[in-house]
C-alpha cells in the first residue's frame, strides 16, 4: 500500500487536493463515534457477554490499562495476563485492585477488527521491496512474522475451543494480475521470496492463463501467485477471547466498553486516563487505538494517519462453484481488491466477502487518506465492489444473483504509516507530549497496521506485552525502564526516535513531494 504515500507527493494530483488531504493526515483523528456507523456483516450478532459491558463503578486503579478492544488489545491482555499468571507469588498478590482494564469507546470489537476482510494472508509480493529497503535479514524476518500468523491464529482459536465458531481455516489464495506486464514484473520478485525463503514458501507457485480459466473460472488475467493463507471471523474470534479472559482472570481482567478516554495525565507515581465515567490511575498505558491514536498520541500524526476502506457481503451468482477453500486478491492498473468465500454453516451461507475499490474513489484514493469515520460509504466504492465479481469471473462462471445482490455493506478505518510497517514498543514524550512518570511505567504501543492487521496484530500484541513485562522485570528505582525486544520481532517495526525523525510526513505538499522524490 506504498503507492497511498506516493499520492500525497504526486504531481498528477493537484497540489490543493494533495494539501488537503495532508492536512486530514495531522488532523486529530477524534474518539470513534459510538452513534453514527456503518454496519459490518461480522458483527450482525453481537456477543451476549461482551458485545457491551461496564463494571458498576469504573475502578480507580490497575496496573495496566488497554485503550482498544480489537485483536491488537486482545492480544496484548492475554499475554499480560497469562504472564502475570505465572509470575512470582509477591508479585502476583502485589495489589488487590484489577491488574488489566481494556476500555473501549464503543461496543467490543468495533473497530477496524470487526469491520475488516476476514483475511490471513502473506503472498510475498513485498520481499523484494522489502530486502532492497532493509536488507535480507530484516526482509526475512518480517516475512516470517507475517507467515507465522497463521498457525498462531489455529493455534489460538483451537485452545480456546473457537475453532467451529470462528471458521478459521487454511484457503489456497490466489493473488491474480490482469496486466501482463506486471505480471511479468511480479513473478520475479516472487521468484526470489521462494529461492530466499524456501521453506516457508512451500506450497508458493503461478497459474497461467489458460490454467485460472479452466480451472478457477478467471478468464481474462494474465497470471496468478498461490500459496497457503488463511481465513477467519475475526470478530467472533476476538469477542470468544474476552470472553474468556473475563472468566479465566475474573478477578485481575476488566473490560469496560462504551468507556472513551477523553484526556491523559502524566504524574509522578501514575498516570492519569480520564473517561466520563472518572479517572483510572495506572503504571502503564497500552495504545491499542490503530487509526485514532493520534487522538491521545497527538506527536504521532504524520507518522501514522487513517484512512477509510469499504467493505461487502455478497451472495454468490447461480454458477458459481462454492469456494470457501480460497481466497482471492484482484491487482489492477491501479489498486487491488480482496475476496473470501464464507462455508455453509448455521452463521453464514456462502457469502463473498469482498472489500476493496479503494482507488477506484475520487481522486484514485486520495480523498480517503485521513478519513476517521465509518459512518457513511463511498458510492464510488459502492459502484466498484457491486461489479467487481460478475466482472472478473465472466457470466459463464458467475450466472446471476437470486435476490438483493448486496446483503451489506460497510466501512471501516485502518492506521497507516508512511514507511508501511507497524509502530511497535514504547513511546517517548516527544510522541505523548507528557511527561512520563518516572521510573514506575510507561506508555506503549501497537497500531499502524497499513491495511495488513490480521498478518502483524496478533503477534505485535505478544512483543508488546513481552517488552513490557522484560522492562518491569530491569526497572530499578533509577533506571528508567528499557525496552527489551523478542529477538524474533523485526527491528524496522520498533518505535524509536531515529524511525521517527526519517518517517514523518512534511507538513506541506510541495515539500512531501520533494521529499518523495
């Protein structure tokens, strides 16, 4: 998603459009809105136990507190808490108050978890980019971050006994071109990923033309990438698992939804996170906000913006050979879309989850760089995303619609950073603009997933809440608290002040094209 970058410089673009977009980009990106949004398929059955919840009074302390309740938040309090669970006995009896409160602005899993493609999906495409950029080592290590998702996301859904609610499962995807010079452009670089990362490329291979018609029913595209991905319900995963952390750590796991922090304090022995319930004082605050944390993190604007996506549920056309053992990526001249295929089960019937039609909005995309709401569609995407399928797999392959031929239709908001990668780890004052409490906390993020959450969220929460834990266990009474990375978690995705100072947007347009160039 480079080329969203590339927008805000370009000389095609009309220098008034470019600046105001700019502008959106460093705007306060605001709490979400708990009245006015779309409505996502995902969550068409809220969760009985967590969907919305708040304790009768809002405690006043806990040792963490978690500002977002998507997979990125889930993940980070699971791992808190299940640390915790093993930690020393003076440490584990150390308080009598809650140890993790996650508060949300709006019901559980609203955000951009609950409103996304449902994708576990690494094709590659990228390596190439990547290793000129970073290098081999770095490009390989942040491959295998986002291979390795999959397994972890089985792995997770089948010990909390999810495995049936959540659908997860392993698709061949198939990530198809429609240019054949692309396409030509693509396979090398693909050819590449496989020679440098043979193992966990096994399974990783091109159809040819006559190979997509015959065989997937894709009649007019030059070539096509597959591989081994995934698929899931991420909402009815993420809610399964709050709801098992508020029975598990009944006493030490709080979920408060409908519960925005408006403003934070920094203090000498705590912080200070207000809500309009009242004040929580804690030792750390996690960041778990992804396209509204510039709200709370306000130096972080230009580094990491929103940007508004579309999202649709879809029934299948009357010939259409029921498929939900793939998933697809549709590459075009300019954007791309995705596609998954829901099993027949008692939640779904067979319905095409496709999103996407992102640059085929006004102005290729631009005037949804900076976007913060998920109130209202794109009619542009809307027209796209109603074409797209009868389109690409031909009348013969698709047949016709029996019905509404949209059953929903919504949006939702990503974060996304000028370098593309994910901002992991803590965050320093200049970011915050508080003064941190010395020695006794910090305040940390996850977000800035760039459109690629369900391939970097759930791990990113793991090294969140491992860097967290390792720098309580250096803390001195004199020594601020270092940040301890997972050797397994990419150097390029750590917050730090050098990634800032070479990241940050220019303010002006003429000066962001410069800069890009």
């Amino acid at each position: 998603m480079s080329f969203i970058v590339h927008q805000l410089g370009s000389s095609y673009i009309p220098l008034t459009v470019r600046q105001e977009a700019l502008d959106r980009a460093f705007a306060d990106p605001g709490i979400p809105d708990a009245i006015h949004s779309t409505k996502s398929f995902w969550m068409k059955e809220p969760h009985p136990d967590v969907a919305s919840v708040q304790s009768e009074n809002l405690p006043k302390f806990a040792d963490y507190v978690i500002i977002g309740s998507g997979i990125t938040g889930a993940s980070v309090a699971q791992a808190l808490l299940e640390d915790l669970e093993t930690a020393s006995p003076s440490e584990a009896q150390s308080s009598s108050h809650a140890k993790v409160i996650m508060l949300e602005a709006r019901d559980s899993c609203s955000g951009a978890t609950g409103r996304n493609g449902g994708h576990i999906l690494e094709t590659g495409e990228e390596y190439a980019m990547l290793k000129e950029r970073l290098g081999k080592e770095e490009a390989i290590k942040i491959h295998k971050l986002r291979i390795s998702h999959l397994e972890a996301l089985i792995k997770s859904a089948e010990n909390l006994g999810l495995t049936e609610e959540t659908q997860v499962r392993k698709v061949r995807f198939l990530s198809v071109y429609f240019h054949q010079e692309a396409w030509e452009d693509i396979r090398k670089d693909i050819e590449l990923f496989m020679a440098e990362m043979p193992d966990d490329s096994k399974g990783w291979g091109f159809v040819e033309t006559d190979e997509l018609a015959k065989e997937f029913g894709i009649p007019n595209a030059a070539g096509a990438i597959t591989g081994i991905a995934g698929a899931m319900w991420p909402y009815k995963f993420v809610t399964g698992l709050l709801a098992h952390l508020r029975k598990q750590f009944t006493s030490d796991f709080l979920l408060e939804t409908n519960t925005s922090v408006s403003e934070i304090r920094g203090g000498n022995d705590y912080y200070e996170v207000m809500t309009p319930r009242g004040t929580i004082k804690t030792k750390h605050v996690i960041h778990c906000t992804n396209a509204h944390i510039g709200h709370l993190v306000p130096g972080i604007k230009g580094c990491i913006f929103p940007i508004v996506g579309q999202m649709s549920a879809q029934p299948p056309g009357d010939k259409f050979k029921p498929q939900s053992d793939h998933s697809w990526i549709f590459n075009y001249d300019h954007g791309f879309d995705y596609l998954t295929q829901l099993p027949v089960t008692a939640a779904s019937n067979g319905e095409m989850m496709m999103g996407g039609g992102y640059a085929q909005t006004q102005g290729g995309g631009i005037h949804e760089t900076g976007v913060s709401n998920d109130a209202e569609l794109n009619m542009y995407a809307n027209i796209h995303l109603r074409g797209v399928l009868g389109a690409v797999f031909a009348p013969e392959n698709w047949g016709a619609v029996n019905g509404p031929a949209v059953s929903a239709m919504w949006t939702g908001n990503m974060g996304f950073s000028t370098d593309g990668l994910p901002w992991v780890g803590k965050l320093p004052a200049s970011l915050t603009e508080r003064n941190p409490t010395p020695t006794h906390g910090a305040e940390w993020a996850a977000a800035a997933f760039s459109g690629e959450g369900m391939v970097h969220a759930w791990l990113s929460g793991k090294a969140l809440a491992h860097m967290i834990r390792a720098g309580e266990a250096g803390e001195s009474a004199d020594v601020a608290m270092a940040v301890v990375v997972p050797e397994w978690f990419p150097d390029a995705m750590v917050i730090t002040e050098e990634r800032l100072a070479r990241s940050r947007l220019a303010r002006d347009a003429q000066e962001e094209s410069d800069r890009v160039l």
